[in-house]
C-alpha cells in the first residue's frame, strides 16, 4: 500500500486453494487501505460470468459507483472513458457489447486504464480483482495490461485466484508467465 500511495503502482497476486484464505486477506488489506484513504474498487468473477468480457473490472468500476445514481455513472463514463460505456448494459439501449476483435480488446484496456489512473489522481486506488481462475481471456489481457500501465499511479492492483483449479493449459498461467518475465507482478501463496 505505501507503494501505490506515493505513486509507484504494483499488482500483487494471490494464490492458494479453495478455503485457505484469500478472502479473508483480501479483506483485510480493503479494511487497511480504507484506513489509509484508498479509493477501493471491488470485482469479483462468478463462474457463470466467465465467458463474459471484462466482468469483474466492470464490477471494480460499479463498486466504485455504488450509492450514485446510473446517470452520474453515465456522465462520469462519457467523459472519463466513453469506449466503457458499451459495458455496462444499464447505461445503453444496445445491451452488452462483446469485444470482437484484437484492436477492440486494446482500445478498451487503455479506456480502463484511463479510468482507473484518473480515480488515482483524486485518492490512491485498492482494485481488487478476485476469482482470476474464472476469467475470460478479455480480462486476463486486460489485468497484464494494467500491471504494465499502471506502474506509474498510485493503485494496487490485488488479484486472488486457485491455485488448485489451474490446469496445465489454463490461460491465467500464460498470463502469470508474461508478467513474471516483466517482472510486473508479485506473488503471494497462501499454504
């Protein structure tokens, strides 16, 4: 956290099995952040929502919202980002918006980064990102980009994921392989 607070941004993952803790650390580094001022921003990926593209940063960027009404968000979103707005089905006629391609995918990390660096700027930023393991590839690509872009802002990017639900193949692991030899992500196994 003192990290992120003076602008030196990290994500740090942890891992263990099912039951052995993370929640409760989880929580308690979202009691610790809160206390030090953190702005935190809460996803979570439910396993029925592991097709749908970027479902727990979505959720983060609700939670920081939660309380407002969805025409602020709205307004907040066509200013700060407006490519997110697809996103969010609440705030469109259209409905959810699924990411067809790969110039797509990256436009939209960049709007996400944009807006999480911007929540930065006004408090330094907790996003907790929890249940990696039931992740679509839209968001895995999404929590590599924002380990690289977000070094140089004041959040902590704090994902959680099963260790025993990884497969050899699982693409979480390609993912934890590339920001290992970037050397943009720090480890914490819970035993």
């Amino acid at each position: 956290l003192c990290h992120a607070k003076e602008g030196r941004g990290q994500t740090v993952l942890l891992s263990g099995e099912a039951g052995v803790g993370k929640s409760a650390f989880t929580r308690q580094a979202i009691d610790l952040a809160t206390a030090q001022g953190f702005r935190v921003l809460y996803g979570v990926t439910i396993e029925s929502d592991g097709g749908l593209p970027y479902a727990p940063f979505v959720a983060a960027v609700r939670s920081g919202f939660r309380g407002i009404e969805r025409d602020r968000l709205g307004r907040v979103l066509a200013q700060t980002a407006p490519d997110l707005a697809q996103l969010f089905p609440e705030l469109t006629k259209t409905g959810r918006a699924e990411p067809a391609t790969t110039l797509e995918q990256h436009r939209l990390s960049v709007a996400f980064q944009g807006l999480f660096a911007a929540f930065a700027r006004e408090a330094p930023v907790l996003l907790v990102v929890e249940d990696l393991h039931w992740c679509d590839e839209a968001s895995l690509a999404l929590l590599h980009y924002l380990a690289r872009e977000l070094r140089d802002s004041r959040v902590l990017l704090l994902g959680t994921y099963r260790s025993d639900e990884m497969h050899r193949r699982h693409p979480l692991l390609r993912v934890l392989a590339a920001m290992q030899r970037e050397r943009v992500v720090g480890e914490i196994t819970l035993g």
